[in-house]
C-alpha cells in the first residue's frame, strides 16, 4: 500500500532508469499480444506502444503480467538469465546484476497498468472488471517477490546522492 502511494513520486526516478540502455521495446509484451507458430516462431501483434526504453521493461512487463505467480514460482531469476542468455546468443552481452536489477525497477515501474486501469473499474462490466483485478494481483505479487520496492528505493536513493 505504502508503494501504491508514493508511486507517483517514484515514478521519474524509474522512467530516468529505464531509459539507460535504451533499445526498441514493444511496451506491451504480454501473452495475448504473441502468437505462436507450429515451427516455434512468436509473431507479436498491437505495436501502439512501442518505444525506445530498456530492455529489461518488455521482460519485467510479460513476467509480471502475463505470468501467474504460480507459474513462475521463485523462477524469476531463471527467466532473467535465459533472456541475457538469449541476447547473448546473438552477440548482445549484458551485465547479469545490471540486468536483474532492471528488471526489478521495472516490475515496479510497470504497476502503473493496474493504477490507470482501475480508475474506470466501476464503469467495466464484469470480465473487465476480472481482468484488471488480475493486472493487480500479478503486479503486486510480482513487486513482492522480486523486492521490486528495495530496488526502487535504493535507485532514489542513488540518484539523490544518499
């Protein structure tokens, strides 16, 4: 709850963060955004978001919000190395702290879906409401179990000098 509330003051020291190492990033990286072909291959689909950010958003975005915390049960850093392992697999070497860290901002960063989701709660008939009770369910237990609130705090902390 605390985070809930100060997220909006949090918020430019995340976005200032995950604008280093900026690549192309969907924005919206999440399951039912992706469709899978018989030879393995992902075609995603919906580009309105797509922007310049750090890479770590897109991965922070689709773990938090498309995956159940059953599903990923404490295998968040798995996910993590298999993405750098990916990207390194084609010529793209990231550092594993820097990129795990990120990744936790990111988590962080991305509560904003279910804070602006949820203004028009009331008015959604029943599956939207489902739906964005969802979004914050998988955004807040994804915030718990990676520590995303130290990791935002410790990047204020370093960005105001303390």
């Amino acid at each position: 709850v605390a985070f809930g509330n100060d997220w909006v003051g949090l918020m430019p020291a995340m976005m200032t963060h995950l604008s280093s190492s900026p690549t192309l990033i969907h924005a919206d990286w999440r399951a039912d955004n992706m469709f899978f072909g018989d030879d393995g291959q992902i075609v995603m689909v919906d580009f309105q978001l797509v922007g310049v950010g750090n890479g770590a958003y897109d991965l922070g975005y689709f773990v938090c919000q498309s995956v159940e915390r059953e599903v990923r049960a404490g295998r968040e850093r798995e996910l993590v190395q298999a993405y750098a392992d990916e990207l390194a697999a084609h010529g793209v070497e990231l550092d594993d702290d820097q990129l795990w860290f990120d990744f936790r901002v990111a988590i962080g960063f991305v509560f904003i879906y279910g804070i602006v989701s949820y203004a028009q709660y009331e008015l959604l008939p029943g599956e939207g409401q489902h739906v964005i009770d969802t979004i914050l369910r998988r955004s807040v237990s994804g915030i718990v179990d990676v520590d995303a609130i130290a990791a935002v705090r410790s990047l204020v902390d370093a960005q105001e000098g303390g």
